[in-house]
C-alpha cells in the first residue's frame, strides 16, 4: 500500500481534516487549493488594528479536533487550546428583554424561569430530549455512511429507532417548540437552532432540535487567537504528517477511464493519484470537474441553504452589555424566514447576530477600548439579487437597529468596514450561491439526500465537506472527512 497516492481537492477543514486521516492511514497527500491560504470559510483578516474572523465564529463540539490529534498522537496543547464560555449567546428582543444562555444548565434553567416564565422542568426535559436525539440519532449521521451497507449495518440503528418520535419526522421545528414551551420567546430562541445548518424553523424537521444539545448541554468553547486557530491547527498537524500543500492551484478536472480513477489535471498538467477527495462544493465538482452536467443539474434540484450578509467593523467603543455572542430578534420570525426562502426580498427587521472575539481577548483583536463587531444577518442564497443596494440597504436597516437597542449612534463609532455578501462567499470557496452549509434541511427527507461520502461509478473518489453528507457546519465536515476516510480504510482494507 506503501505510496499510495491522494490528492485533495481544497484545504478547507474538512479537506484538511481527510488529509491528516489518510496521512495517518500511511499515503502520500497532495492538497491544492486555489486560494493562497488555508481553511476556505474558515479564514481570518486585519483591517487596520482590527482582527476578524471571517466565516465560522461559533465553536461546538470541540472533541472532533481533539480526536485528530490524539490519532496522530501529537500533543494537541503543542498547536491549539480553547476553553468553555460561560455564556453561550446573550439575546436581545425588542420589548427589552434581554436573555443570558448560560451553558450551565441550572442557571440557564432558572434564568429562562425569571425571563420567561417558564418551568425549569420543561427547559431540562426539552434538552434532555435533545440529548437522547444526539446521542442515539445524530451519532449515526456523524459517524456512519448513510449510502454504504457495509458501514451502515455496524450502526446502532435499534436504539436510534427507539428514540425516534413520530414529532421529530412529522412536524416543524416551530410547530414542536410550540408545543413544548408557552413563552414565544423560548419558542423563538429555540427556533433559532435551525439556522446552524442554513435551514427555516417553519418547515425543517423537529430532528433538528437535537442541535441545541451542543450549545446548551454540551456547551460553547472559544478557541484561543479565535476560530482562525482551527485552521492553523488542521494545518500544521497535517504539515507534521507529511501532507503536501500547493496553494493557488485550482483543480481544473478529475480524471477516470470509466471505473478506474486516473488522477487530477491543475494548471493543466496531469497529476497521477489513486485516490481524489474532493472538498469542493459537491455540485460544481460534478459541473467542471467531472464533466457530468445530468448529475450536477440533479443536485442543483436540492434547495439549497441559505446565505448571510456580513459587516465586519472596528468599533471605537466598548459594551459591556454584549458578550461574545448576541443576537437581536426580529419581532416577527415568521415573516423573516419568509423572506429568506420563499419571497426573496429585502427584510426590514433582520435577526441580528454580533460576534465579538475581543471581548475574550481584549487588547489583542481591538485596541484597549475598541471592539472587532462581526455582524451577520441571514440572507437568501445567490440567485442574482443586486447586492450593492441590499448591501446599502441593510447596513442602515441594522445600524438603527442596533443604535435603537444599544443606546448608542453606531455609525459614527465605525472605524473600519468590511462586507461579505453571498456572491463574495461564492468567489472565495466556489461555494454554489453563496449558501453557507450546502443544501438545507428544510424537508425531513432532505438528511437522506445529500450526496453520499463517495462516487459510485468511479472507484476511489470521495466527497468531503458541507456540501456533502452529514452536512455544514464544523463539526459536520470534521464528521465527513472521518467517514469518508473510514470508507477508503474498508474499501483498501487497511487494518
Ligand atoms: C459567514 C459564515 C459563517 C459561518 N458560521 C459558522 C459557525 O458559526 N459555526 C460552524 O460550525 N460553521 C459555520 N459556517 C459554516 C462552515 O464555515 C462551513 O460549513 C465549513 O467551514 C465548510 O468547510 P468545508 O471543508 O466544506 O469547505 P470550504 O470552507 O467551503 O472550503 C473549500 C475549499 O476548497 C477550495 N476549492 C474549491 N474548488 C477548488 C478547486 N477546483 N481547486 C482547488 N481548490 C478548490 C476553496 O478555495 C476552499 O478553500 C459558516 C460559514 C460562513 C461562510
């Protein structure tokens, strides 16, 4: 097996993270990756005195890395550290309540009881429900190919049967936290968990309430130097083994003589491989580089997530009101996802998320006294809005907003501005209309229909990353590369 060659198509997480896998397995990895820097989505900048991460901002699950490194029995403290927040995201409604979630579960319990009204008891037993979801449900999507009878039959299928509810498949997200809590507020708050795969709470599956278990069981950790630290991590673990990288080098086609997986062509020369990952989007992969338009076209059929506009700016000020993590609601959800799904057009009253890493490290992403606001709202994915006046529009749309919540004329404390639309997002990853997490999961079929982990006419290509099965998000691509590398052990039979 001994110089068994893979090429990897894209150095974002999930790219790097097969790269370390299979490293591990004993190949020789090349990566290409278009861009001149790792971590696709998952990149950082400076503006000024001001540093911002780009993408990602919120960090679950932080075992899947751990995991990595504990394979390749490298001391993971030598390259990445991170700690649990105490709160997991302060929300903001405007009547001017305001709700802490604290990632102590007695104390979010008691807070949601004095904010809401709601019993602790229905609080603990909606997430001990989540919990039960996640460990016996979303552990199969995580760890097993849905698509290979192989993999599948060594999943505790039975206990996932047995947690499954009829809710979970047959009603909305919404639907099910309406049943579950009398505070609509506490319906909205938890509602707002589909959006971390890109999805509507009015129509995607109660499943997805099983997301929450992360942030409010599990909790929310904050990498330190912030979320680029992930990147800087995969990279430099996957360095350590071996794995080689070439940047601004964009894979141009995948080759194959029928069944037989031939290699890859960039910058036009043939580079030989025995086996391709791919961790571009799913479906251009399909477009250019396997030529396969009926393909590509049947994945476009899939509704895809959605996008998300974003203003990173130098704020010559500090709150303590905020936290790492804020969200200012809409007073009408409904009517926002809406217009994120089905009407496409400019919403006046968006849901508000602000990031701010230098609140766990002051001094050091902003001046002493200064703070580095990433504020995203949801928006549809690319289908040829004008951006340039969405972009106006929002920005004064969110600057009253936040100016009415806070007390304060935020536009006159923007030191530094920078935008990430959609059609940006798109030209930076090569991510199909800008969605953030590949297709959504806004039909309960839709966990089933992503693309599975591997091609099944050409042997040795593989899939990786968001757009692919289990999913977006972070933990989700670092569950894909796991999969699909377990695939190509069977399937080599390497012990
Ligand atoms: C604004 C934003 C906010 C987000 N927030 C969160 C969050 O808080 N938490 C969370 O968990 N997730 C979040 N996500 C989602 C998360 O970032 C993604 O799911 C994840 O990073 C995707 O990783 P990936 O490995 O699939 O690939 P990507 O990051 O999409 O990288 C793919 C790489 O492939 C390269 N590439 C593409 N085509 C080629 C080619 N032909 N040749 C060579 N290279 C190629 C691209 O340049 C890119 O580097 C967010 C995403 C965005 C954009």
């Amino acid at each position: 097996m001994k110089n068994k060659k893979v090429v990897v198509i894209g150095a974002g997480v999930a790219g790097m993270a097969a790269a370390i896998r299979l490293a591990l397995q004993g190949y020789e990895v090349s990566v290409f990756e278009k861009n001149m820097y790792p971590g696709g989505k998952l990149s950082a900048f400076q503006l000024n005195d001001y540093s911002f991460d780009a993408g990602p901002s919120l960090f679950t699950a932080p075992q899947l890395i751990a995991d990595l490194f504990s394979e390749a029995k490298v001391p993971m403290e030598d390259f990445f550290s991170y700690k649990k927040v105490a709160v997991a995201c302060h929300y903001f409604y405007q009547d001017g309540t305001q709700i802490t979630a604290y990632t102590d579960k007695e104390k979010f319990a008691a807070e949601l009881a004095l904010k809401t009204n709601e019993a602790p008891e229905q609080v603990n037993a909606y997430l001990n429900n989540a919990a039960a979801a996640y460990q016996n449900i979303a552990t199969i999507f995580l760890n097993y190919s849905l698509h290979h009878w192989s993999t599948l039959i060594k999943a505790p299928i039975l206990k996932a049967l047995a947690t499954l509810k009829g809710p979970y498949l047959f009603s909305s997200l919404n639907k099910y936290n309406e049943r579950k809590f009398k505070s609509d507020k506490l319906v909205q708050l938890f509602n707002r968990f589909a959006t971390y795969n890109g999805s509507n709470p009015y129509k995607a599956p109660a499943m997805i309430s099983l997301i929450s278990h992360l942030e409010q069981n599990e909790g929310v950790f904050y990498p330190k130097g912030g979320m680029i630290s992930i990147t800087n991590a995969l990279y430099q673990l996957s360095l350590k083994l071996g794995v080689s990288y070439t940047f601004g080098a964009s894979v141009e086609q995948i080759l194959h003589s029928g069944k037989v997986l031939t290699g890859v062509v960039v910058d036009q020369q043939h580079i030989a491989a025995d086996i391709v990952v791919s961790n571009m989007d799913v479906y251009y992969t399909y477009q250019h580089l396997l030529k396969d338009p009926i393909k590509a076209k049947k994945i476009k059929q899939q509704e895809r997530s959605s996008s998300a506009l974003i203003f990173y700016w130098g704020i010559a000020k500090s709150f303590p009101q905020l936290d790492l993590h804020n969200i200012f609601f809409s007073a009408d959800y409904k009517a926002e996802f809406e217009a994120i799904f089905k009407t496409a057009v400019p919403f006046d009253d968006p849901t508000i998320y602000v990031n701010i890493t230098s609140k766990l490290e002051p001094g050091i992403h902003a001046p002493v006294g200064k703070e580095n606001w990433f504020v995203m709202i949801n928006v549809p994915a690319n289908s040829g809005q004008d951006w340039v006046e969405r972009v106006a529009f929002y920005k004064t749309v969110i600057i009253q907003k936040l100016s009415k919540q806070l007390g304060e004329n935020i536009a006159s404390l923007i030191e530094v501005e920078e935008v990430l639309t959609p059609v940006t997002i798109e030209s930076k990853t090569l991510s199909y209309m800008g969605s953030l997490y590949g297709t959504s999961s806004n039909t309960k079929m839709a966990a089933f229909m992503r693309h599975p982990n591997f091609n099944k006419r050409i042997n040795g290509l593989y899939f990786v990353g968001g757009t692919v099965h289990p999913g977006g998000g972070i933990p989700l691509c670092l569950s894909s590369a796991k999969i699909a590398a377990q695939l190509i052990k069977e399937a080599n039979n390497i012990k």
